[in-house]
C-alpha cells in the first residue's frame, strides 16, 4: 500500500478497525531468580494467570508486500501441549478488541482440547507491544512471529496451522499467500475485505483503497484452507467467508454454524470437532492400535464435554469492561469484545 493515498487509507483503518483494550488486561514480568524469564501478569483478578507457557518479546522488520510496518517490538507467548510432545503448532492472530492476556488462559484450554501448540501474540499497539495498529503493522507481526517459531522454537512450516479470527484473518491469509509450506490455514468469520465488510455485495474496489483484501489473498494460499462462519453473523456477513471458501485453491470442507453469529459460533458443538478434524487432515499423527485409539476419542469426548459446561473455566474480562465467562465451548458469547 505505497504512496500518500496508503497511508492515509492506513490511518484511517487503522482508527476503524482496532480497538485495543485500553487499559491493557496484562503486564510483562521478569522472574527474579536466576532464569530472568518473562511471563505475563494479568492486571486484574478475574483472569487467570498462565505459567506454562513460554514468553518473548520479538522485534518486527517491515515486509517486502505489507505496507508500511515494521520497527516495533511485540509480545509473544508460546504454549506447549502437555502431553505427548506435539510439533503441531497453532499460529493465532485474536479478534480486534481483545489483548494477550485476555486470550492466553483459552489458547491453553484449545491446545489441551486440541492437542497441539498454541502460539498467541499482540498486534503492535496491543497489551505491551509497542506502537500503533495498523494494517502493515499486523503483516509484519505475524511475520515475526512465524520466523520465531522456525527458528527458536525449532517448529517446521509445516507443522504450523495459521488461525485467523475476524481482523486476525487479514494478517493470516497475508501469510498464507507468503508461506507456501504452512500446514494449513483457519479464517474464522473472515473478512472478504475491508470495504467489502462494509458492502458485501460490491463488485469492484480499487485495491489501494482497500485494506486485508483476503479475496486477493486466498487464490495464492497454496496450504489447505478451512473457513468457518456463522450463517447469522451480523458483524462480518457470511457470503464473505462464503466467497473465500470459494476462491481456495486448496479447498477443505467449510463449517457453516448453523444459527451462530460473529460472537458465538466457539460455541456450536461442531466447533471442536470441525478443527480436530482439519487437524488430522493436515498434520496426522501415527496411527494406534484400535482399543487406545477408542479409549483416547472417550476420554477425549468426556473432556469435552466439561469443557462446555464448566461455567468457571476462564473468566475473561471484555473490552468494555464487564466480566464474561469464557466457560460453554470454552468461548462465550461476547469473548471477542467489538466483534471484529
């Protein structure tokens, strides 16, 4: 998005489309002991603290296709499965009024029910990142975060799934389309594009006057793409996931919850088991004898179950300042903040 004109398409997005919790829901610590590692101390009592989890501050540097981003320095929290060790890793790019420490207690409950990594980061501008959000900003923090991944962590490309929910699809179809190794993509309630947001059925918008054009973005993504939308999403309409489904060139099944919307669909009893699914699809673990492999998918079910129904599983304070509990499918209505 080069010249005046992007930049000034930028700030504006950049004023619609982000709206971080202010103030932040976490601070970054230093353990004082002789490790110095860092971890995230949540600001208020109602959100649970996560200690196993690994957390870093990662420098950004603009990308050759992102705009104008780059120069910050954003918070990261790595969070390994606790069981057979996994290199299955979830890259996840949150909703655009939520921060880090709001998000860590569930990326620990996804990775326990999914079995897998999580990854999760904060945009620029978002909880302890420096900066201010902007779309180029957002390109050049997945990036970051992905190179952190292969190269400290030690997690193959294509071992990692990029998750984008709402915003968070902009920056994950951008990488998609640059990383043609990955495991596979996820665009929960994706945008089509910004403008196309705002007109689902416009036909034509010229492209520097536009931000995440994902419909440009998906044809490129080489990795399988699942989609998932709420057929009554209110905020973002469902022909724009329905659209990107289409565009995929390496298309997988798409979940359409039936009856959700933009703040519930985490909440459809198919949400777990779709991505459990995918996950098989795109990163499939060696095969076990038939009575372990019956005895893990009982165990597997019972856990959860409770986790749909424990109204205490992670309390998680919105945007706007009330307490919601994250607690039916381990997302509640409403976790997301402003939607977007």
């Amino acid at each position: 998005m080069p010249g005046p004109w992007g930049r000034f398409v930028e700030r504006i997005s950049s004023q619609l489309a982000f709206f971080p919790p202010s103030p932040p829901s976490y601070t970054v610590l230093e353990h004082q002991d002789a490790s110095r590692e860092l971890y995230i101390q949540p600001t208020t009592t109602d959100i649970p603290k996560v200690l196993q989890c690994s957390v870093m501050k990662v420098d950004t540097s603009p990308t050759p296709k992102g705009g104008h981003g780059g120069g910050q320095t954003i918070v990261t929290a790595y969070v390994p499965y606790r069981g057979t060790p996994t290199q299955t890793t979830i890259l996840y790019s949150h909703g655009n009024a939520v921060d880090l420490g709001q998000m860590l207690p569930i990326y620990r409950e996804l990775g326990k029910l999914l079995k897998v990594n999580v990854m999760g980061y904060d945009y620029t501008g978002y909880g302890s990142s420096t900066g201010t959000p902007t779309v180029g900003n957002t390109f050049s923090d997945i990036k970051a975060v992905y190179d952190t991944l292969v190269t400290h962590y030690n997690i193959p490309a294509t071992s990692i799934i990029a998750y984008g929910q709402s915003v968070g699809s902009g920056p994950t179809a951008w990488l998609g389309a640059q990383e043609p190794n990955l495991a596979g993509v996820v665009l929960h309630s994706p945008l089509l594009s910004g403008v196309r947001v705002l007109s689902p059925g416009l036909r034509w918008w010229p492209a520097f006057a536009d931000v995440y054009p994902n419909h440009q973005m998906a044809p490129k993504i080489k990795a399988p793409v699942l989609v998932m939308h709420g057929t009554e999403d209110e905020v973002i309409h469902i022909s724009c996931g329905q659209k990107l489904a289409s565009l995929a060139k390496n298309k997988y099944p798409p979940f359409w919850a039936q009856g959700y919307n933009h703040q519930n669909l985490e909440t459809s009893p198919e949400y777990l088991p779709t991505l459990q699914k995918f996950i098989h699809h795109v990163a499939p673990r060696p095969s076990k004898q038939p009575a372990a492999a019956l005895q893990e998918q009982v165990q597997g079910r019972r856990q959860l179950q409770r986790a749909l129904h424990d109204p205490q599983l992670c309390p998680v304070s919105t945007a706007g300042g009330s307490t919601r509990m994250v607690g039916r499918g381990f997302f509640e209505s409403g976790w997301i903040g402003r939607g977007a």
